[in-house]
C-alpha cells in the first residue's frame, strides 16, 4: 500500500513500533520518518534507513498515518503547536498516548479528525503485543489499515473507547501480573530442586505454551484444566491449595484495584 508513517515520540514504544513494522516487512524503512528533540540518539533506525527528525511538521507534513507516542503529558502542546499542520483529506492520527482520550485529543486539534486510540503493551518489542484499538471519525478502510498495522506487532482488536481503562489493566499491566505469575514459580521451582535458570525455561515456556493452547485451540481454560487434573493427583491438589489461600480471588481483586486506580487519577 506504501502509506508513509510517521511517529511523534520516538521513545521506548516509538521505536519498537518502527522496529517491528520493518522487521515485518509491513512498511519500507524510507516510508518511515520518526520525531523526537534529541533526534542524535535515533542513530540506530537511521542507519537502517528510517528518516528521522526533530521537527514534528516535518512528520506531519510527511505521513498519511502519524503515530502520537509521546507522553501524556506532553500532547496538549505538541499537538496545539501541530493543529494548522494536519492534512484536511485522508491523513489518520493514532494516538498510544496512556489515559488521553479521543475527545481531548479533538480539542486539542481544534477540529475533527480520523483518531484511532491504540493500548498495546511491552511486548511489542519482540512483536507480541496485545493491542487494544478504538477509533472516532476513520472510514472501515482506515480502522482496518490501523488493525492490520498492529496485527503486524502482535494482535490487535476493536474495543469500544469506554472499555480504553479495563484493556490497559487487563492488557498493558496484565504484562506485570503475568510476569509476577512467572516469579511465583521460579521461586517456588528454585525451592523444590532447580536452579534459578532452569526454574524461569520452565516456567516461562510453560506459561507461553498454556497461554499457546487457548489462543490456538480457541479453549476455555478449564477444558485445558481437566486435562491435567488426574482425580487425586497432584495438580488438583496443588490448585485447590492455591485457591483456598485465594488465588483467583487475589487476582480479580488486583485487576480491579488497577481499574479503580485508573479510573479515580
Ligand atoms: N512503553 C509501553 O510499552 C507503552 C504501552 C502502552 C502505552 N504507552 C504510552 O506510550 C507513550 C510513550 O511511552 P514510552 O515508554 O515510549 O515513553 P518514552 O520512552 O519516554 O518516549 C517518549 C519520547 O517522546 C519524545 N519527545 C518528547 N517531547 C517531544 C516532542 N516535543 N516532539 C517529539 N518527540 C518528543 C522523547 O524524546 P526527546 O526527549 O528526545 O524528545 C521520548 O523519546 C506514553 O504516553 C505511554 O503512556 C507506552
């Protein structure tokens, strides 16, 4: 399609964003042109030929689909200085900025615009992020352009804008909670006989391939549970203890302290 993409913000996710789009193949390195002030330190994508810049018209200028990854913060100003530059046909905006949502990036603008909203999650930097999207003012042509975009990162899907808080806490923290999930078993695996290395192959390969069977054999987790539970076996022992400590409740509890804690700030 050759769309020309530019990313205001090139930081952790901006460039993992134009890291995983060339890797991909989904975009030549020259159709791509990265912002950010201290432009020196983008030397790396250059090098891979990617355009970069310290000025954000330039971006704008340049691109159909300009990538906002900047922080919150700063989008009041940086969009403000920006409005008189976005193209009046066609041009798309995506914003990965956390918490800033369709309508105060509209008034930033000063005017209507496509603005797809877009939460993916670290994971992104190896192209397995989950990213969650939601769009005001897009044709279905673009919306799809924008979900075949992340689906090149990892997986993309539609949400509705309102549901923007619930797929930060379950898809951008959830990467923290997996990862505490993943401790757990080390430090357990580490007490029942392995080494430290050895603990985090098989725990983390072992959370990739559960998490692999739902996503491939489309399952519901208890079908994989029953399984592995032999009547009076050890798994069933084991995962009644963790429930009777409270487990799952724990878990739920957290997602919705996360979600209570986002919606108050
Ligand atoms: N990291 C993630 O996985 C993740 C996931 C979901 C959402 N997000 C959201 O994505 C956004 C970026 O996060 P991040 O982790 O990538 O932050 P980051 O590493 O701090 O990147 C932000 C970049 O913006 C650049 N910048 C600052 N002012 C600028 C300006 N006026 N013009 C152009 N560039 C400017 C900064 O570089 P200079 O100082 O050199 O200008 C910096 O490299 C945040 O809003 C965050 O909430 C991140």
């Amino acid at each position: 399609m050759n769309k020309k993409i530019a990313i205001i913000g090139g930081g952790n996710l901006g460039t993992a964003i134009a890291e995983g789009l060339m890797q991909s193949g989904f975009v030549q390195p020259k159709h791509i042109l990265v912002t950010k002030r201290n432009k020196a330190t983008l030397y790396g994508l250059e090098k891979k030929g990617v355009l970069v810049s310290d000025k954000n018209e330039d971006a704008v200028r340049y691109a159909d689909l300009v990538i906002l990854a900047v922080k919150p913060f700063q989008v009041k100003e940086i969009l403000g200085s920006l409005k008189g530059e976005f193209k009046e046909n066609g041009q798309v905006l995506v914003s990965v900025v956390t918490g800033v949502s369709i309508e105060e990036i509209v008034a930033c603008l000063g005017r209507k615009m496509p603005i797809v909203r877009a939460m993916p999650n670290t994971a992104i930097a190896i192209q397995e992020s989950m990213t969650c999207i939601a769009a005001q003012y897009t044709s279905e042509e673009q919306l799809q352009y924008v979900h075949d975009l992340f689906d090149q990162l990892g997986e993309a899907v539609r949400i509705d804008e309102k549901l923007m808080n619930a797929a930060t806490v379950l898809g951008a923290c959830g990467t923290a909670f997996a990862m505490r999930y993943i401790r757990a078993n080390i430090q357990g695996g580490i007490e029942i006989g392995f080494d430290a290395a050895t603990a985090t192959l098989i725990a983390a390969q072992t959370v990739k391939g559960a998490a692999e069977l739902l996503l491939k054999n489309k399952t519901h987790p208890e079908y994989e549970i029953d399984k592995v539970t032999t009547p009076k076996g050890c798994t069933i022992a084991g995962l009644n203890e963790m429930e009777h400590q409270g487990f799952s409740s724990s878990l739920i509890k957290g997602l919705v302290a996360s979600y209570e804690k986002i919606a108050k700030d």
